[in-house]
C-alpha cells in the first residue's frame, strides 16, 4: 500500500467542500459573480494550503519524486485516458472537440490531451508545487527566508501566468526551440505551480504550528468566522480570479487575500465537525477521482445542451457520486490507492 496517514476528518471535509466547489463552477457559471467570485477564489487554493498542512522532508528527494509521481502523475495519465475513451465511445461530444481544420491523427491527440486543459490540468500544477516546495524547504531552513523565497518566486510568476498567451505568441516569432520551451512551460502549468508555492508554505507553518489540532470555540472560534468570510466575500467581489489562465486578475494583492481569507473561513468552519458527513467526507477523501470524474459527465451533458444550470449541477453531482466506488473498485493502483510501481 502507498504510505497511508490516518484520516483527519476534518481535512477530509475541507477536502469534500473543495471538491463540491469546483463541480459548481463547472456546471454553473452563469451564476451571479457575488456567487461565483468567492467560489474562484478557494476552490483549488484550498489543496496546496492542505499540501502544506502535511508536508515532509523525511524521505530523500528520489523517494519523494517517486511518491508523487504515483499520487499524481499517474492518475492525471489516468484520468486522460479515461477522458479520451469515454468521449470517442460518445459521438455527441465529438463537436465540442473536434476541430475541422485539424487532421484526424491530431483530433485523436486532442481527444487525450483534452482534459489536460480541464479540471486535471490542476493535478499536473499540483505536482510541479510539490517539487519547488521540497527544494525550497531542502534548500532554506529559516521559515522566514523560506516565507521570502517563495514569494519572490510566485509573484512574478503570477503575471507571467496571466499573460501566457501573449509570450507564447511572443515565442512563436525565435524559432522552433523558443515556441517548444513555452509551450512545455506553460503546457506543464509552471507559472501557477509557482504562484502557489505560498499556500504551501501558508499550511506548513500552520501545521508546525498546531492548526490540525486546534480547537477554537464560541466567540473565539465565531467572530473570526465573520471576520473571514466577510473579508473573503468583500474582496472577491474587487477581483477576477481562478487559478487557470482565463480568469486571472491583475490584482494580485486582493485575489490573494480573498483566497487566504476563505480558507481560514471554511477552516473554522469544519474544525470542530469530529465525525463523517456522509458527501461531503467522501468527495474529499476521493477528490482525486471525483476531480477527474466529475468533468466527463459534465462535457458530455454540455455537448448535449444541458450546462450552466441547477439540472446540469445536480446530475453531474449525481452521477459523479455513483460512478466514483467503479473507479475506486477497479483501477484503484491507477488513483493513488494502491502501488503501482513496486518497492
């Protein structure tokens, strides 16, 4: 078995929230932005502040790269894989992806690489953080200097990343070799792996110190609860954000403490829940596969005209749920729940 940590409940509703969030944007972005900004805003920073929360220096790099390879890089093949067959095997969906002026052996290529610019695109980002952290906590003991380095790091790469498209094109014009280094580059979602570093570093400190194990109650856990969502739902509101290219704002100062604001909202939120609800723990402790399921359903009900809508949220929600014990049953070496390499 891969190294398994027990269960945190409470992550694992973190984790389920997230997940729910994520299906809502999906299925239902014609929602009011005072809805949907909050939304963008904590959907997925709230996995790299959890890898944070459980981050290690104890095993070697080789080992490190290894294990994340099988938590990460595997499933995201998977769940390209699954993508691709699924949407071949359903020929409605073949005008949302096929383009007329690409060859066949390119449109067969799209279907695969797909979801790579979808919902798995982010376990890809995921990844390449894991790896920058493990050099910066390797390289740089001082949590201060630490602090200092990744947001040297990720502040220039969060307008580098929100003006991709114009240096890929910038790219284009030096040749064969520039136009592939940035397609790799931003194809692999480096600028935001690096963007995110903070909220790595933001849940390691706060695992060092002891925000798994805090207990907060009454006023003292209620009124930063008002607090946070206040300043999460207000700043939102000032800013454009996701983590993907389309919907990065240029205000960087306010997109990221609406982020940091709704994390510590829905922290105080879960952190006395001592027991299992009954989706939402189970979207989270399977998010992987909930991540890489849910966009499926939802292309194949948007192919068909159904998005954008309560109908599209709840069956997409439905049908993830349903499908997801298949996955977790048949191909679970293939989603981090079992070795796939051996030792």
């Amino acid at each position: 078995m891969l190294s398994e940590r027990p269960r945190n409940q409470r992550v694992d509703l973190l984790k389920g929230i997230a997940i729910f969030f994520v299906i809502f944007f999906h299925c239902y972005y014609h929602s009011p932005d005072a809805l949907l900004q909050p939304v963008r805003n904590v959907y997925l920073h709230i996995f790299f502040f959890i890898a944070g929360l459980f981050f290690s220096l104890k095993s070697g790099f080789p080992a490190f790269l290894k294990n994340k390879t099988e938590r990460l890089l595997v499933p995201y093949a998977f769940f390209c894989i699954l993508s691709a067959f699924v949407f071949l095997l359903c020929p409605w969906s073949w005008p949302t992806i096929y383009d007329s002026d690409m060859s066949p052996e390119g449109n067969l290529l799209k279907f695969f690489l797909r979801p790579t610019d979808e919902p798995v695109w982010f376990v890809m980002c995921l990844f390449w953080t894991c790896v920058f952290y493990y050099c910066c906590k390797r390289f740089f003991s001082s949590i201060l200097l630490r602090g200092a380095v990744t947001l040297v790091l990720a502040v220039p790469a969060y307008f580098i990343a929100e003006h991709c498209y114009g240096i890929i094109n910038i790219a284009d014009g030096y040749g064969v070799v520039a136009k592939g280094f940035s397609k790799i580059f931003f194809g692999c979602h480096i600028p935001i792996a690096l963007a995110m570093l903070p909220y790595v570093f933001l849940g390691d400190v706060a695992a060092r110190g002891g925000i798994l194990t805090l207990r907060l109650r009454g006023w003292r856990r209620t009124l930063p609860m008002i607090a946070a969502a206040l300043l999460w739902i207000a700043a939102s509101q000032t800013s454009d954000v996701s983590l993907f290219y389309y919907y990065l704002g240029n205000n960087v100062l306010l997109n990221n403490l609406a982020s940091c604001a709704g994390i510590v909202f829905l922290w105080l939120a879960v952190q006395n829940v001592g027991r299992r609800v009954p989706l939402f723990s189970y979207l989270g402790r399977y998010s992987l596969v909930a991540l890489g399921l849910h966009y499926i359903f939802f292309l194949l009900l948007a192919s068909a005209g159904i998005s954008g809508d309560m109908l599209c949220f709840v069956v997409v929600l439905i049908l993830t749920r349903v499908s997801m014990p298949l996955v977790i049953r048949y191909f679970p070496r293939f989603v981090a729940l079992k070795p796939l390499f051996r030792s």
